[in-house]
DNA sequence: TCAAAACTTGAACGCAGATTCAAAGCCTCG
DNA sequence: CGAGGCTTTGAATCTGCGTTCAAGTTTTGA
C-alpha cells in the first residue's frame, strides 16, 4: 500500500470517492457495491470512479482505513475532553457502542472486519484500531488509578480488552438487528462491567 | 419461509448442498460464492444446485440455520455432558469461542452476520441463537447458584447476556486475525470474566 | 491568454456468471 | 421389464458489470 505521490486536490478529490463509497458500501454491502453505485453516490461516472482509483481494493483500504480512523478520533478526543475519569470512561462507553443502525460510521466499520480473513492489509487496520481502543481505555484506567477513583480488580490490560471486546460484540448485535438486545440494555451492560472492574460509580444514563 | 413438502431423500441432497455451500462459503467469502463453486464441492454441475434450490437466497438461509444449530448444539451437549456448575461454565466458555481460523462453523456464522443487516429472517436466525445461548449460561448460573457454588454478582440474564457479547467480541477478533488477540488470551479474559460475577474458581487451563 | 495537463464522459467491448432447457440418465414401482 | 417421474447434464442464452478509450471539458500555470 505505499502512497503515489499526490497533489492536494487529488488527495481531497480522492476522499470525496471514499465518502461516496463509504455511503454506497451502507446501502448495497461491501462485496455487492458496484462501481457504478460509487459513481453515482459522487455523482460522476463510472469511469471517473477508475480514474482515481485504478485498483478498486485500494479504494477499500481507504474506505476501512478512514471508517476506523473516524471511529477512534471521535472517541479519543471525546474522552480528552471529558474532565473527570469517572466521565472519561463514561465517554469512552458512550462512543464504543454504534449509536443506531443510523451509525454509518459504525455500520461499516462492522461490514469491513470481514475483509480482515482474507487481506493481510486488512487485518493490520483491525489490529491496529483495537490497539488503539486498548490503549485508550488502558489511558482512562490508568488516570482513574492513579487519582485513587478506581480500584481496579484485574490488570489494566485486561480490562481494556474486555472492555473493547464486550463492546465490539454488543455492538454486532445492535447493529444486525438483533431484537433481543436492546441498546439501553447494551450500555447498561457495559456500564455494569466497568462499574465492577473499576469499582466505580458511573451510571449508564 | 414456509417449507414445500419434500421426500427423505430430497432433503438428504439439499443438506448435501448445504454442506458444500458451507464449504464454497468459507473458501470465497459469503457474497462472492458462485454457483459453480458450490457445484464443484458438491461435486455436481450447476444446474443440479438449481434444481434443488431455485432461490439461492433459501440455500443462504439454510445455511446460517445450519451453522447457528452445529454451533448451539455442540455447545448445548458438551454443557450438558459437564457435571459440576464449575466444568459447565467452562464447558461453555471453552465452545464458546472459535477453536481457530479453520473453525469452519464459526467462521461461516460470522459471515453470515453480516446478512441480518438486510433480512428480517437472518435476523431472527440471528437473534434465536443469542437468546438460546443466553439461556444456556443462564441454566449454568442457576444450577450453580442453586448448589451454593456460585455467588452472583449481577442478576443471571445479565452476566449471561455479557459473556455472550463477550465471546462474540473475542471470537470476531480472533477470526479476523487479529494479531494482538491470541486464543489463550481471549479465553482468560472470558474466564476472568466468568471467576468475578460468579466468584468460583474456575481456571482457563 | 493560450497550450498543456488533468479530468470527465458516454459509448463500445468483453467477459463472467446466472439462468434456461432439451436431451439423456436412472430410479422405482406396477 | 418398461413406463413415468425424478434428477443431472452441458450447451446455449441472457444479463449486468468492469474496463477501455476517443473525444470533449476544465484547470493550471507560465
């Protein structure tokens, strides 16, 4: 995946296609989304769409890229904004979970994991958004310790990682409909988790 | 999905091509399998797939009802099969997530997920698995609390409800090879999980 | 201002895969 | 054994999508 060289306007030009995609991706799936959906999703044509992305995959890897990337900053810096640890973790849960089958972001971030099987450059993006969702959880935990608010009962690490974890399959459900659970219930559960873990006093309101 | 009336053996051919879609699904990925592989790995011509199942969106379904049923039922018996509460939690957790990347059945029903997003009767297929695994862990914290093994720290359905999201999360981690994310790793964290709202001494040997 | 470069378009082409179907194979039961 | 129904096949057809490209349009920069 090693960048040509690019002007600006290309660069800006090529995020309109991954938003195009990104849209079209939502509505037909990511392996049925055909170039001509992108296309008209930017509206432009088909041929346009190639023109920028001569190698469909790339547009892909962008598209996972981006998704992911938007994912995480908004989390990140919604919890550097939050004062407290208490409302850092409670920021952090507030944005693990989609926030509907409207969560675009979300949607397709859970239509890309699948990509993770097969494509190695895929599964790096994975990898490496879990990193980052540990390590910020991890930061969270680690503030609240220090200023006495949380007791942990396990180690940072594997906190984080349940966390993350728990909330990544919650958020499977929520997002393929699953009508047994509900996304109240899926934050309070959450909540629950880290309530104990931290032995702290968020609410899951 | 109401079911035509079919003879023995026509049912005993179609869960043949069931099994060979399993197969053609897992190699190419659930929405670029063709109808010539399923053929070939049933080792038939493409019109014979045709022939018994005219709408391959039936085959699909047949399919996910396949997989979630293999995955429950294992998971059903071998709970079953434990003696004590402690063997049967582990029981559970240890079927719980996929054995690995050549797990054929967890990897076909986390292909299938993706489906529940544009059809209601994936959803549901979706959804009867939770809540069927749900009541499973929640038969073991009962059997275990009634026995005085177990000391609840949540209401039954919420742990039960948290250790399938957790598995969930794991397991779709695990699948997308996510390098960060061993096998081991993941179970301890599930065991961990499991020790604290139960607070009995169950190991992820 | 103008020439070259960048970009867009829509029509034309080629191909892969779904679908159809007539012919042939093969059960099975009277 | 043989007639009728069930199953399979492979060839023919249809369809839709990716891809190419020559011809136009817009932008850039000198």
């Amino acid at each position: 995946m090693v960048d040509v060289a690019r002007t600006r306007t290309q660069q800006a030009r090529r995020e309109q296609f991954i938003d195009a995609a990104l849209r079209a991706i939502r509505e037909r799936g990511r392996d049925n989304v055909r170039i001509r959906d992108i296309a008209t999703e930017a509206g432009v044509s088909p041929g346009s769409v190639l023109y920028h992305y001569p190698e469909l995959t790339e547009l892909m890897f962008d598209v996972h890229r981006t998704v992911a990337d938007r994912f995480y900053r908004l989390r990140a810096d919604t919890v550097e904004a939050a004062g407290s640890a208490e409302s850092k973790l409670e920021a952090a849960i507030e944005t693990g979970l989609p926030s509907g089958r409207d969560d675009e972001v979300a949607c397709v971030l859970y239509e890309m994991h699948g990509l993770a099987d097969r494509s190695s450059a895929h599964a790096s993006l994975m990898t490496s958004l879990y990193d980052r969702e540990v390590a910020l959880y991890s930061s969270v935990l680690e503030v609240g310790r220090a200023t006495g608010r949380f007791t942990l009962s396990q180690p940072v690490r594997e906190i984080a990682e349940s966390l993350v974890a728990l909330e990544d399959g919650l958020g499977l459900h929520l997002i393929s409909n699953n009508t047994s659970l509900e996304h109240s219930a899926a934050k309070h559960l959450l909540t629950e988790y880290a309530r104990h873990a931290t032995g702290c006093a968020i609410t899951s309101s």
